[in-house]
C-alpha cells in the first residue's frame, strides 16, 4: 500500500511537472507568434503587392 502512495505521489509531480513544461511552451510560443506577427504581416503584403503586378 505504501508503494501506490509512493508511485501515486511520483506521477503526480510529473503530471505537474509535465504541466509546467507545457504552460512555458505554449508561453514561448505565443510570444514567438507576437514578435513574428509584424514579419508574417509584412510577409503577406509584399505578397499581395507582388500578385498585383
């Protein structure tokens, strides 16, 4: 019985672990999306522009 508690412990620090990991890339990411945002912008305006000619 002692195991489980142990193990049981063992996975929740790991889900919580794991949880975190997650919350910093999703974090990163969005802030990777933000600062790319004007570049992909610029992107799809030159783009356009090109299609015009």
């Amino acid at each position: 019985m002692e195991t489980l508690k142990a193990l049981n412990q063992i996975v929740v620090s790991l889900v919580e672990i794991a949880g975190m990991a997650l919350l910093l890339v999703l974090a990163f990411l969005l802030v990777a999306a933000l600062a790319l945002l004007p570049l992909g912008l610029l992107g799809w305006l030159l783009v356009w522009l090109w299609g015009l000619l």
